[in-house]
C-alpha cells in the first residue's frame, strides 16, 4: 500500500503555508485538489493567484492517476429471455389454512396500551460562578519574582559563624572573616557557606510580609495617614506602651489596616484586678 501524500510532500509548499492552508480549511491533497484557484487565493493571506494554481497543479499531480476500480452492473436479461430460461413448473394448488393463528406478541400487546404522554424535563439551571477579585497588592507585583524568591528561601543556608558548631563560646551570630589564613574565607570543600549576593531575593520581593503587605513601623496614631489598606500592613513598634498600641489599634481598625501584631486587645481596668485579688484571699 502506497502511503497517501500530505500537504507537507507538496513542493514549494513550507510549515507557515501549510497552517495558513489548514485555517483556510484545506486539510489535505485532495481538498487542494479539488479547489479553485481564485477563491483559493482569496481565503489564504499572501497567496496569489498563480501560486494557487501551482500548488493545485502539484496536488493533482500527486494524486494516484488510477484509482480503485468501481463495480460495473451486470446488464439484466431481457423478460423474454429470462422466462425462456426458467423451467416450467405445474401450479400446485395452495392448501387449506389449518394452523392456529398466533397470538399477539407483547410488543404489540403494549403498542396497543395508550402511551401517556412524558413530562417534559425542567432545564437545569446553570449556577453563575462569582468571580473572585484579585487584591491590589497581587497585582502590583510580577507573580514571577514572587515564585522564585520562595524557591531561594528554601535553598537558603543559615548563616552562622566560623566554629561556632566547634566551640561554645562563639556564638552563632554571622560576623564576616578576615583571617589571611581562613579555609572558610578561600572556600575550601566542606567549609560552611559564606554571605553573599547571590542569596538575595529579586528587589522586587525584599522587605515584603508573606501574605504581600508592605510593613510599615508605626509608633503613633498619626503614622497611620497616607497608609493604603489595600498595600499596607502596620506593625506595631516594640517600644510603645498599653494605652498607645490601643490607640494605634482603634485607629487602624477605622481605617481597616491590618495590624500585624495587635497583642492583647482588650485593656484589663483597675477594678477587674482588685475584685480577682479579693476572691483569691476569701
């Protein structure tokens, strides 16, 4: 069996042409074939007339000349011919019926029942999807650089200092070596790895909350202003007192920030703590 050709076989025929064909919807050698060239040039952008007519031209060409063979009709003998041909039989007489006619199938015996009529089905309604909107915050920044600043805080060693795992009295605290002899410092094989650039997050992605806020320290209830709730996050400093981390957290609230370490919300009064104090000594 000869393997059928393919557009791709055609010559003068490249890949583009090829899917600019296969969109104009001709998909194989006989549809090219079989179309005209003007209409074929008017469907393909950048295919002129001629062109068309030789790729048509080849696509015939290409095209077994002798296809299968079609059954051809035997011609039907003439009605004289045909009763010469047949022997003569006598006519026999037809027989009394003397059989039972059968009884009626179940098949018939339900077309005869009247059909009810079906009811006819309620379309399902389809369930509208509310669409979800993305924060602000997802969209000023290249999920991209998101993706790969997680991947580098995975490889990420921790950094601690020379000998520290050796000695106790060096603490794990990194501090930069300096030694002219340091095997460390040359990055000898099997030496703990050193603070350098290529640890670093995109720029992008520094200084940012996992959850994409940008931290802002605050120590007053006026440092909240010009804080966009959408991008901004507010963390409270260590240094401040009760009565102001209340203050800060009552004004975030209105304005709907997120504090990202509110503490204990609710202030405990003098009272609340000398009635517990009485209940202790009774």
């Amino acid at each position: 069996m000869s393997k059928k050709p393919e557009l791709k076989d055609l010559p003068g025929l490249g890949s583009k042409l090829e899917e600019k064909l296969r969109e104009a919807g001709v998909k194989t050698v006989l549809n090219l074939s079989r179309a005209k060239a003007d209409k074929l040039a008017a469907k393909v952008d950048g295919l002129s007339e001629s062109r068309a007519e030789t790729l048509i031209a080849a696509a015939q060409g290409a095209l077994p000349s002798d296809p299968t063979p079609k059954k051809v009709a035997k011609p039907k003998p003439k009605k004289a011919e045909a009763k010469a041909d047949k022997p003569k039989v006598k006519a026999e007489k037809p027989k009394a019926k003397t059989e039972a006619k059968p009884k009626a199938t179940k098949k018939k015996a339900k077309a005869a029942e009247p059909k009810l009529k079906a009811k006819p089905k309620k379309a399902a309604k389809k369930k509208k999807k509310k669409k979800i909107e993305t924060p602000a915050r997802f969209l000023n920044i290249d999920q991209r650089l998101v993706r790969i600043a997680v991947s580098k805080k995975k490889r990420k060693p921790q950094f601690r200092a020379d000998q520290a795992h050796r000695w106790k009295r060096v603490s794990d605290r990194w501090r930069k070596l300096r030694g002219i002899d340091s095997y460390t410092r040359q990055k000898k094989k099997g030496r703990i790895a050193m603070v350098e650039s290529g640890y670093r997050s995109p720029k992008a992605t520094r200084y940012l909350h996992p959850s994409l806020f940008k931290e802002v320290l605050v120590y007053r209830p006026s440092d909240l202003e010009n804080l966009d709730a959408d991008t901004h996050a507010v963390r409270i400093g260590a240094s401040v007192g009760a009565r102001k981390r209340q203050a800060i957290i009552a004004e975030a609230d209105a304005k709907l920030l997120m504090v990202l370490n509110p503490g204990t919300t609710e202030e405990i009064g003098e009272e609340d703590l000398f009635t517990d104090l009485d209940l202790e000594e009774d």
